[in-house]
C-alpha cells in the first residue's frame, strides 16, 4: 500500500515535510507515469505521498508591486482562463497535454518534474521567473534557472515545498512561441522556442530568448541577448546569420523516440531565425 498524507493547510503540510521523507504530489500527472510499473500494479514509491493539490494557499493568482505571484498549484486550464497570465505564456500552456490533463495538472508539478521539455519553462526562462521555496522554518527565493540543476533534478531541500511562482507583470511588445511536436495537442515538445522583445524608435531596447527540449536544461544565453540590446532593427535582420551562429553550440539536443539530434537543432535555429527576421512586424 501507497502511503499518504493530506494535511489541511500548508502549515500542517511543512510540519510534516520536515519531520518525514516525503513525495509532495498536486495533480500527479508526470509523477504517476514516472512512478507506474505496469497493469494493475501500485506505482513505485519509495516514499509517502503528501497530497497539496487541494491547499488553497497554493491555488492564487495575485498581481502585487508590478508582479504575478502564481500559487504552484494553481491548474494549467485555470491559468489560461486567468486575465492576469499573459498570451503568450497562455499560449504555451493551452498547446500542453489534453484538456482533461489541463484540469489536473499544476504549473509547480511541470516545474518540479524539471523536464527539458517542460512547456512552462521557455517562458519562465525568459522573463527571469522567481521560485518561492517555503519549509517550516524558513523561505527562499530562487531564479527558476538556479533551481533547475539537470534533467529531473532541482535544488529542492527535503523540507522545503514549492509553494509560488513570482513573474513580471509585463508585456511585451512582440511575442513569439512555437512548439514542434508530432500532432498539435497531447504532444511532448521535439523542440519549443521562446521570443520576448521591446522596440522603440526601430531599436531593440529588450529581448529575451529562450529554447526548450534541445540541451540538459533550458537555454538562455544573457550574453548573446546583451549583443543584440540597442541596436537598430535593420541591423538585427542583417546581423542573423552571425547571431545564429553564436546559440548553435549551445543547443545540445539528443536522439529519443520522439526526434532526433540533428532535426531538432535545425528546426531550433529556424525558429531562431524567423524570429529575428519578423521583429519590426
């Protein structure tokens, strides 16, 4: 038999990650197919479960000082229903799994699950998006770039929970986000890209730039994107060969069942390219 725990708030929930080894689980998307060892049988934990889907602390939008705080168990379908996400990281998590998967799982879990494939995690990648880390004694705040250590692993304490996600309350002037996957929906990403850019007067004042599914972790290179700050567009556009050339050594992708190697940094740079062609449109 599986065991579990289901506190009724947080605070009970932190009492117990910190007296007891524990699996938090919200809506167990990822975790129950990683964990599942076949027809009929229970799935392979190794430790208990402590269920926080259901806390209400973890299940709040709030805009405050300039900035959304999500609570890490606030559902994908409900962020796309939310007037405070912005479209294109709506975008990015309507095109995630099937609606029913939607209605279970939570932006802390595809967080957590620390996929390269995440969907939510180009996104967050790229407007520098800070993680609340709570445990019974303390709080702490860390870039979700920092958190993320390698495929599957985070800096996650054993008595800690991940309890919000803290982004800008900002938009930007252009928005690109492509997914390439097998089908449109119920598709992991084969390769997943993020573009975030202001301009005024023609020049480039901001741009962020960040791709999934094609490295250990998300890639984002502030150097390259520091290159590319105040200059004129017209410049960009004829700069695009030199500035792909720079992120081609960082996007590392493998061969899996789902793609291979050499599709998936090809499509990768595309979108790159395509990206900072249509910056002035």
């Amino acid at each position: 038999m599986v065991e579990g725990f289901r506190p009724a708030d947080l605070r009970e929930a932190l009492e117990f990650r910190s007296q007891h080894p524990s699996i938090p689980i919200a809506g167990g998307t990822d975790l129950m197919v990683q964990k599942a060892r076949g027809f009929a049988l229970k799935p392979d934990f190794d430790k208990p479960l402590l269920f926080i889907g259901h806390l209400p602390d973890l299940q709040q939008i709030i805009v405050e000082n300039r900035q959304v705080h999500i609570g890490a168990g606030v559902l994908l379908s409900d962020l796309i229903k939310s007037d405070k996400i912005p479209a294109v990281f709506k975008e990015a998590i309507s095109l995630m799994a099937s609606p029913p998967s939607r209605n279970i799982a939570t932006i802390g879990g595809n967080i957590c699950n620390a996929s390269p494939a995440g969907d939510t995690l180009p996104y967050l990648y790229a407007v520098d998006a800070i993680l609340v880390l709570k445990s019974s004694q303390a709080e702490r705040k860390i870039p979700v770039g920092v958190f993320i250590t390698n495929p599957g692993k985070t800096d996650l304490a054993s008595d800690e929970i991940l309890t919000e996600i803290i982004i800008p309350d900002k938009k930007f002037g252009v928005s690109y986000y492509r997914k390439v996957g097998t089908r449109k929906g119920m598709s992991l990403s084969k390769a997943s890209f993020t573009g975030l850019a202001d301009i005024e007067n023609s020049n480039v004042t901001d741009i962020r730039i960040a791709f999934g599914s094609v490295a250990p972790t998300i890639v984002r290179s502030r150097k390259i994107e520091a290159s590319i700050i105040r200059k004129p567009v017209s410049e960009i556009k004829t700069a695009v060969p030199e500035i792909v050339k720079k992120y081609a050594p960082l996007i590392r992708p493998i061969d899996d069942a789902r793609s291979s190697a050499a599709y998936r940094k090809k499509v990768s740079l595309r979108l790159l390219e395509d990206f900072l062609r249509n910056l002035a449109s």
